[in-house]
C-alpha cells in the first residue's frame, strides 16, 4: 500500500491544492475564515495593528497565531521606527519591543495549557529569547521542532542558542531526517569542521547530490578553517549552479577580500546590485568592495544598511567593527562587537575584535579575557594563541606566553610569528640557549618554505645566532650567520664587524694552536638562500 511514496506525496500535494481551491478546509478553521482572509491581506501589507484587531477572538490554531505573530511585528517595527530616526544602529539594542512581556504571559497560559501548535511555539520560543529567557527559550524551541519538524525556522533559533556540544547532546531532539541538517549546520557553527563536512558527505549520499544549500555550507565549514582555495572552488561551483542567488555571499566576498581579489569583488557587488541591491547580503558585499579600496566611510555605511534591514545580521556588526577599528573609532568598535556577540556568542571573530580595541586602549587584562574567549571557540587558530602570548607577556606572565608561542607554533601560525616572538621573550629573559634553538627553527622554516617575509624579521635572527654562536665559540656557525647579514641592508655593518672579530679571533687560535669545544647543534643554511 506504501510502495510508491513519491506518488502518495503527489497525490496528497493535489488533494490539498483542490480542496483548498473549492473552500473545503478543517471546520474549525471555517468559523475563523472571513477574518483570516481581511487580517493576512493587512499582514501582507505590514499594518499589523490592523491585522490583529480583525483576529480578536479568533479561536482557530492559525487564526491565534497570525493574532499573536501580528502583536509581535507590531512592537518590532515600532521598536524599530524610535531607533532610525533618533539613533544609528549600534543603539538599537538599547530599545525594547514593549509587546514582548504582555505577548509571553498570554502564550504561557496556553502553553501549560497545551494549546500551542508548532508555529506558535516557535513564536513563544522568539518572545523567551527576546527577553533573554535562553533556558526557557531552548526548552520551547524543542518543544518545537517535535510538534513541527519541517520547520526549519525552529531549528535555527535552536542552533543560535546552543553554546557548546555537550548541551547539543543533551537536548532530546525529535528522530527525522531533517535533524541530520540541524546536526551538521550544529557542527559547523561549532567549529567541528571535520565532522560537519562528513555529515553532509553523509547527506549527498543520501539523495541531496544536487542540493546547493549543502554546497553552500561545504564552502562556509571550508571559510571557517580558512581553506580558502577549496571555499573558493566551491563558492565559484554554487555561482555557476545558481547564478542568482544572494544567500552565503557575503561569506563569498569575505573570502575575496582576504584574497585582495577586487576585480572579482566588484563583479560580484554589481551582480548583486542588479539582482536585489535592498537585501542584507547585498549591503556586506558592497561594504566589502569599499573595505578593500580603504574607504572605510563608505564601507562603514553600507555595514548600517544592513543592518537596518536586518538587526541580528551577525557579518554586518563584526565587519562594521572592524571599519570602526580602520578609522580609529574603538568606542563605536566595541559597541558594534559587543552587538555580534549578543546576535551570536559563538562569533569568534567579535570577541578577538574588542581583545585588539582593547589592546589599542592599552587594557592587557580586558584583552586577555576577550582573547581567551576567542581562543576557547577557536583552540587550533595560532591568530589567537599569538594574541593571547602577547597579552601575558604585556602582564609578566612569562611562562604562560610561552606556552602560548609554542602552541601557536605546533598547530600552525598562519602568520609565522610564534617563534619569533617566543624567541624574543627567550632572548629578553636572557635564556639564551633556547632562544637560538627558536631563531634557527625559524630560519630554516622560513627558507624551507619559500616565503618572502620581512627581511628585518629574517635579519634579527641572524644577527642574534651569530653574536650566540661567536659566544659559545662555534665560529664557522658564526661566520655563515655573518655572512647571511650581509644580504641584509639593515645588517650588513654588524655582519661585517662580526666577520673581523671572527677572523681576529682564527689568527689568534692559529697562533696558539687551539681548537673550539662544540657546545650546541648547529644551524645548516648552506642549502638555502634568502
């Protein structure tokens, strides 16, 4: 009788469409229909007062929840209208929506009742959230997701509320195909990348090969570990499958911003311009292409209009910090930062960002509690783990500044500064020997892999290993690092004093017949060039 499914779901899709064309609905929602029919035109044409006034005792499940979504739009857009006028976005919020505390007695009432559906649970769940009620809200929102799977509306506020993976596996979350979709968008958000990307392996397997949403989130679980050419790749794929969408690129124009690709960027803001230039989306990527071109005014701007479309867009608060960090504004910085935080505790990017205002502000306690906020979300991320070394070598916590470098080092710094300034702080605590074992890791590091860095970074090492060298009497060592110095402007004069002392101190040996005593391994450079 259920063999075929794919053809009871067409049959169940028609029946649907037929009995609705002829009026024939659920006859509890007969009574109700006059009234939903006049209040959804006034809720499309956003008079929400209107819409609810006509819905006033209504007793239909759809009916009370266009009642109650009507009241809560309601307070939101005049929340929203004391805000724009008097005030930029970074204060909006400091204003409430004053339906929200008459809107959850009223929705508790009937949820101890039991006579919330699925939706309006949902909106239960968004008032609690509003009003920073998270336990209660998470509870609801579960409460949700079981009454209404399909919803994935419930599943996002969910995922925006879960801090960590042991509250994600402590939640008792309804057995459906669509949870596999939470838990992988869960992953990501999590930074468990590794898992994520397997998860929706898993799911193009399954049948979803041709789904672009999946795509789509493959190429941000590659943004967030910074595997930029494969989110590339697959972001330049989702453009080609579906050359009109705006959702993920602002991520996309994230990732040519890092890559200074500002031909590729301006195609993309002009596309998105012509497709729909009122979405949030559209506002980032254009605050994107004037980031890159150093007009951080306008960049500014078009990061506020994104946010006046929408609130709780959580790229547009961090990169509006981050423009108010390239204009020297750290007061507006931190508020825009604080705002990610509140939208998303997970934004890693938003607390790493107010560790560096305040470092600016010359803070190094507030910057290590921030930094450590960030370090928590991301642990393998060396930007962090230099941040936070720095922040202890600021307060004198040597040995925890240390670790940090060592760490930064071990997962791979990106920026390939760890060493350097572990080797700094060695050298500055006078631990000599361990300083000139992190300058020759350095060193070979940096000429192994190609990279042209600062030269004053490369010639700072040479010129400590040479004095250390010439100390512990390795002089042959010694002279290679001089010589090194020399193709370096700002090295050359004590690469060329070391070079006499060394060959004062050969004439001498060779006049009293000495040998030197090898007292640390050494640095081989013969095979590489600067």
């Amino acid at each position: 009788m259920f063999g075929d499914l794919v053809q009871i779901k067409k049959q169940l899709i028609s029946v649907i469409s037929l009995c609705k064309e002829r009026g024939l609905v659920h006859s509890e929602d007969a009574q109700d229909m006059d009234a939903l029919g006049l209040a959804k035109s006034y809720f499309d044409l956003k008079e929400y007062d209107r819409a609810a006034y006509f819905l006033r005792g209504c007793s239909s499940q759809k009916a009370y929840f266009l009642y109650m979504y009507s009241r809560y739009l309601s307070g939101e857009k005049k929340k929203d209208d004391e805000t724009v006028d008097s005030l930029g976005p970074l204060e909006k919020g400091q204003v409430r929506n004053e339906a929200l505390r008459e809107l959850r007695v009223e929705l508790s009432k009937k949820h101890s009742a039991g006579e919330l559906d699925g939706f309006t649970l949902y909106l239960y769940g968004v008032v609690l959230r509003k009003l920073d009620l998270l336990k209660e809200a998470v509870d609801v929102f579960v409460e949700a997701t079981h009454a209404l799977p399909l919803h994935w509306g419930a599943w996002l506020e969910l995922c925006n509320l879960i801090t960590n993976i042991d509250m994600l596996k402590s939640l008792s979350l309804p057995d459906c195909w669509i949870r596999d979709f939470f838990i992988a968008h869960m992953y990501t958000e999590l930074q468990m990348i590794k898992e994520a990307l397997q998860k929706y392996q898993s799911l193009i397997e399954s049948g979803f090969s041709k789904s672009t949403y999946i795509v789509s989130q493959i190429a941000v679980a590659y943004h967030n570990i910074r595997d930029i050419d494969q989110a590339l790749a697959l972001f330049n794929e989702l453009r080609e499958q579906d050359p009109f969408r705006i959702e993920n690129m602002d991520t996309f124009s994230n990732l040519l911003y890092v890559r200074s690709m500002k031909p590729e960027l301006s195609y993309l803001a002009h596309n998105l311009v012509g497709i729909d230039k009122y979405r949030v989306e559209t506002c980032c990527v254009i605050g994107n292409y004037y980031s890159l071109r150093s007009q951080h005014e306008k960049a500014a701007l078009y990061f506020q209009r994104a946010l006046k479309l929408n609130p709780r867009c959580l790229g547009a608060w961090t990169l509006m910090g981050h423009e108010y960090m390239e204009m020297k504004n750290t007061s507006a910085a931190i508020q825009a930062y604080r705002h990610a935080i509140e939208v998303n505790k997970r934004d890693y990017r938003a607390w790493y960002g107010l560790g560096q205002t305040y470092e600016i502000l010359k803070m190094p306690f507030y910057c290590l509690y921030y930094y450590r906020k960030a370090h928590q979300l991301r642990p393998n991320d060396s930007r962090m783990l230099v941040a936070l070394g720095e922040s202890y070598e600021k307060l004198s916590q040597h040995v925890e500044a240390k670790k940090c470098y060592w760490r930064a080092y071990t997962v791979g710094d990106v920026e390939r500064m760890a060493l350097l300034k572990l080797a700094k702080l060695h050298e500055q605590l006078n631990e000599s020997d361990d300083a000139a074992q992190c300058y020759i890791i350095y060193i070979q590091d940096i000429f192994s892999c190609g990279e042209q860095l600062e030269h004053a970074e490369v010639s700072t090492a040479l010129r400590y290993l040479g004095q250390y060298y010439f100390k512990n009497k390795l002089y042959e060592e010694a002279s290679l690092c001089a010589q090194r110095c020399c193709d370096y402007n700002d090295a050359r004069e004590e690469g060329k004093a070391l070079l006499r002392q060394i060959s004062q101190v050969r004439d001498h040996m060779e006049a009293s017949n000495t040998t030197p005593v090898r007292r640390v391994s050494p640095l081989d450079l013969s095979s590489f060039s600067p």
